[in-house]
C-alpha cells in the first residue's frame, strides 16, 4: 500500500471518529502519523522495468553478466560503455565463429580492421591465424569461436590496459559459458595472462596444458608476433602440432568435421 492510500484511509477513519466524538478536527492534524510506502511495493515498482527487459539476468553485481544467449552478450557487448574504449571504438567485436566449437581462440583485442567490420581477426593477423588454424584442421566456420579478451580497440592497438580487460572480462566469461569449448587456444601473452591470471608470457608458457573451468587450454604466439619476426614460426607450428595431440585426445574424428573456410 503507498503512504498516499493510507493516508486516505486515516482521514476517513478520523472524520468518522470526530463526527462520533463530536469534535472538530484541527486542518493540521499534528497527531497524524506519518505514512511510508510498503517496502514490498516499492521492490516491485522498482524492479519491474528491469525484469522485462532481461529476465534472465542475474543482477547480483552491474559487472556479472548471466545471459541467455549469445545474442544477449552480443546486445550487451554493443551498449557497454564500462572503459574509455567505448569512447573511441567505431565498432564493438564480439567474436565470430560457430556456436557450439570445439575450440575457442582468443586473442588480444580488435585492430584497425577488426574496429571497422566488428569482426574478430580479419586484417593481416587474421589471415595468418585462419592459416594455422587450418594447419591443424580448425576453421571459424566449422569448429572454431574466435573472441578477444578485449572487445574494443585500443588506440594505436597498444596492449590493453589491466583496468580495461578486468572490465571486459565478464563477457569472455559469458562467452565461454555459452559456448563451452572443449579446448581453449591463447594467442598471445595479454589473452593468456587475463585468463590463466598470470605474469608469464608466451615463451614461459608455451608447450604445456594449462586449465580454465576444467577446459584445457594452450597457449602460442600472437600471429602479428610472427609477421614481425618469422624465426618464430617455427616455434608457433611446434605448438600447433602440441595443442592438436591434445585434440585428437577429446576427439578422435574431429577433423572430419573441418571445412576450411575461403575469406570472401
Ligand atoms: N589481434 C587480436 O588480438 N585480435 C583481433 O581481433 C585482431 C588482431
């Protein structure tokens, strides 16, 4: 009941008992109680607007995000304005691939032409790493999620800083929830350091099985670390052919399922 209604009803009940007890009432009634809303009433008004508009959200903290589907994440992704990111980005990259993938990729945050397609690695980078995906008979349109730790560029692609990936992070967290790879593929150190909580870079990393949510995870090189310097190629294919042991482990026919994917 609101503080309005019970008022009314005061004033009613107390006309009734002046006009029995024969006195008049004093127009400020300095006696009256004074009226509140009812908690529960005020919870409900509260709350309503945002129930409708994501039911199925955990509202526990404004940082953790609980969603539907991925479309929501993407939804959400695309209102976030959590980092100064938000303030130069043309477009927010959520990451593109399959919806139930064998693997998940993640790398660092969008470039140039990522920013402006709102795909995930599409400029030369990208081309590099549908390379080595192929390699080990992984693509973005048959096995593969392709995410980024951060979902906006950052100026000049300079590394993220912590403050903006600790701000995004709720998504990849959503994103691997939905998606549940069977296996996880870093590139580069930012996204292995954001998700395995690390201070070690690649070269440290590399060559072992780390876990994530009981999800095994790899770590190699950033593909724009090997168009810079070549010598590392070599070491990314070791990797590549490290991380595809562990895959024929999960899954023996896996590569059957692979259909290599031609950039339009
Ligand atoms: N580099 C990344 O880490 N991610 C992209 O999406 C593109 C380049």
């Amino acid at each position: 009941m609101t503080s309005e209604q019970k008022q009314q009803i005061y004033s009613l009940l107390k006309t009734a008992s002046d006009s029995i007890l024969g006195y008049k009432s004093k127009s400020f009634d300095e006696n009256a109680p004074f009226f509140k809303d009812d908690e529960k009433i005020q919870l409900q008004e509260k709350q309503q607007p945002q129930q409708k508009i994501q039911p199925q959200e955990n509202t526990k903290s404004s940082n953790q995000i609980l969603p539907q589907s991925m479309q929501n994440v993407i939804e959400k992704i695309a209102q976030c304005s959590r980092c100064p990111l938000a303030k130069t980005r043309h477009n927010t990259v959520p990451g593109t691939g399959v919806s139930s993938p064998f693997v998940l990729v993640i790398g660092e945050g969008p470039g140039f032409e990522e920013d402006m397609q709102g795909l995930p690695f599409v400029g030369p980078a990208g081309q590099l790493l549908d390379k080595m995906l192929a390699a080990i008979n992984l693509s973005r349109i048959s096995n593969v999620y392709i995410a980024n730790i951060v979902k906006c560029r950052p100026p000049q692609n300079r590394n993220p800083y912590p403050e903006e990936a600790d701000a995004c992070s709720s998504f990849l967290q959503a994103q691997i929830a939905l998606l549940k790879p069977k296996a996880i593929l870093c590139v580069g150190t930012v996204a292995a350091k954001n998700l395995l909580k690390t201070e070690f870079g690649v070269t440290k990393l590399r060559g072992q099985f780390f876990e994530y949510q009981n999800i095994p995870v790899c770590v190699t090189y950033h593909p724009s670390a090997l168009l810079r310097d070549i010598s590392l190629k070599r070491l990314a294919w070791e990797d590549l052919k490290f991380f595809k042991t562990k895959l024929l482990e999960l899954n023996p026919g896996y590569e059957s399922q692979y259909i290599p994917y031609v950039k339009q």
